[in-house]
C-alpha cells in the first residue's frame, strides 16, 4: 500500500486554555479531493491552518510526503493556500497577481510572463491579465486566486470556503471549475467549506467535525446514507430522526418502539439490546407519501405543516399527532398528483432498508 500525502497523528491545537481541535486522526490520500466540514467553531479551519503552517500544533504530528511538518514555515510547504476572502493584490493587474509567488522565488520574468498567461488561459480569464483587479467580477477574482496557487503547481492545494462570497448561480459554474481542473491536473484538493452542496457535489471523500472532533470520514453517499451518529445525521439535514426504545432483535433486524408507533429497522451491525434506547434515520427522498393508508410495516400518519420548494425539488414538512416532524423531500411534478394544501393529512411510508440505526456515540 502506498504512503498517504498527509497523516494527521493525535494532532491537538490549544490556544490558552482553549482546545480548538482534540487528537485528530486521519490521512489524506495523493490525488483525492477531501472536503472538511462542520459547523461554524468546530475547528475546520483551524485544522486547514496548521496544514498549511499558519498554526503549529500543540500535541501530535504532521507529515507531508512521510516528512515531519510541524515547525516548517509556510513558505517551505508546497500547500498554497486560496482564502475566503481570495487575499489578491488591489494595486496588481490580474497576471501581475498570478505572477507574484513566482517572483518571490526567483523565477525570470520571461518565464513568469509564460506561466502566468498559461493559467489564465486555463481559467478562461486570459482576456483580463492587463485588467486590475478592482474591475473584475467575483467569479473572475475567483479565477485569478486559483491561477495564482496552481501556477506554483503544487503537490496540494488547500481551499478555505473560496465560493462563500459568490451568487448562488457563480458557485455552480465554479463547482464544475474546481472539479474539472482537481481530476486534469491529479492535485489532491483540501477544501474547507460549511456548505454541503459544495461538499458533497466536488469530494471524494468527506469529514464531518464537531466540537473539535472528527464525526464521521467517509464518501458523501456514505455520510448521506449511514450517517455515523445523530449530530452527523441533524447536520446532514433532510434527515428523518426517531428515537424510542428496542422492542426486539431477530436476526439482521430489530423493531423500535416509539411515540408515534412501531418500526422496523435493519440493525446495520449495531449492536442493539432490548428494552435500551435507539434512535434511526431515514432520509427525506426515502419517504413516500399517500392518501391511503399503507399497508407495509413502517407508517406514519400526519399534518402537512409547510412546503419549501427549490427549483424542481420540494420538501414537505410534516407533523404527527404526537408532535413527531416528518420531512418528504420529491420531485414537484410528483407532488402535483396530489393537490396537497396546508392542514392536510396524509400517510407517509418508508422500506425497512431505507432506515439506517444510529451508533450512540
């Protein structure tokens, strides 16, 4: 097996009496695109720093390439690292600013000239190298950051949140930037992001982080489907959370009484004990609706409360008598077979394979 490009080992980051992230664990594999998110505080970015060199950590290691990293300065890394904010130069012109990393390491000015021009050509922005910066679009500065980290062309290339500040329409486009440019050049991408949009439609693989902790490594169908614990499985959204009590356990699947009834679940090599507490998702799309009562096992009846409708996508927002929230989320040509209006009940159903059993954890 080969050498991951990263391992974080028992990394800790204290700042005082605060610890921001506690012993981390995981590798990032060469050529991957890793996304890392959480909610805000849960110490994604503070991880994303000391990759990048900015923060040291207080306990553990950092290896790049098998080489310890801890106390190597940033401008000894091959991690370039594209902000937020995008940290352009206003007083530059758009190649001058891809440019600049190349300068500060002595390349000629010739050369400089053609590797700049190359990257923007490659961002679809060549016609804006003589431009400054002030006179660009948020999509075009987007770009030119970008240039400006892969003209280094380096072995990894860490993101921090780079679409927060673009309009809904720009993020697409440049989803489908990010992602071309990760799997044409093999640059494992580290990508910082609260979104998990952005997460789950650019990444190979995912972590999800509270509180300082790592949550859950897995795919984005993975943490989508088999959410690890609850706190991955509320932030996920969308999702459908019941908690009850195990009524029984036979063979590969258990039966978990709850306020609004019964349900049969697959036990998903959880280890399950009569009569203990257990909760179970199951994901909005999972769920189907009906105006006839079900006859399968795992059923609900409730109150549609609300509709939230994006683009062809909509989520219904239920409720039933026991105060229990259901959410179904369909196509809204799906839902117009139904003539729903706000107070109407209607029965939801789901397959006992669409439930997945949380680890209480």
């Amino acid at each position: 097996m080969t050498e991951p490009l990263v391992v974080f080992d028992k990394v800790q980051k204290s700042f005082d009496s605060f610890v921001a992230v506690k012993e981390l664990d995981f590798e990032i594999r060469e050529g991957e695109f890793l996304a890392i998110m959480g909610p805000s505080g849960c110490g994604k970015t503070t991880t994303l720093r000391m990759l990048a060199g900015l923060d040291a950590p207080s306990k553990g290691e950092i290896r790049l390439n098998g080489q310890l990293m801890n106390d190597v300065p940033p401008h000894e890394r091959d991690t370039p690292l594209v902000w937020q904010s995008l940290a352009l130069f206003p007083f530059l012109s758009a190649q001058e600013n891809v440019e600049f990393g190349l300068k500060m390491r002595g390349v000629g000015k010739e050369e400089r000239k053609t590797r700049a021009l190359k990257w923007l050509e490659k961002m679809g922005i060549l016609e804006f190298a003589d431009r400054d910066i002030s006179t660009l679009s948020g999509g075009q500065k987007q770009r030119v950051a970008l240039a400006r980290s892969l003209v280094m062309e380096p072995q990894i290339l860490l993101l921090d949140e780079p679409l927060s500040a673009l309009d809904a329409h720009l993020v697409i486009r440049m989803q489908a930037v990010l992602t071309d440019l990760q799997r044409e050049l093999g640059i494992t991408f580290v990508y910082v992001t609260h979104s998990q949009s952005e997460a789950f439609a650019m990444a190979d693989r995912v972590i999800i982080m509270g509180k300082g902790e790592i949550a859950q490594i897995g795919t984005p169908k993975d943490i989508y489907r088999a959410p690890a614990n609850q706190f991955v499985a509320e932030f996920v959204g969308r999702n459908n959370i019941l908690t009850g009590t195990v009524a029984s356990v036979k063979d590969s699947t258990a039966r978990i009484a709850t306020a609004s009834g019964d349900f049969t679940v697959p036990t998903n090599d959880v280890a399950l004990v009569q009569d203990h507490p257990a909760s179970f998702v199951i994901s909005a799309d999972l769920v189907h609706i009906s105006m006839k009562e079900p006859t399968g096992e795992n059923k609900a009846f409730c109150k549609l409360i609300s509709e939230e409708f994006v683009g062809s996508m909509v989520t219904l927002f239920l409720e039933d008598a026991e105060g229990q929230e259901f959410k179904v989320q369909m196509q809204e040509r799906e839902l117009s077979k139904f003539d729903l209006h706000s107070g109407d009940e209607i029965w939801l159903s789901w397959d006992t394979a669409s439930a997945h059993v949380l680890n209480e954890t």
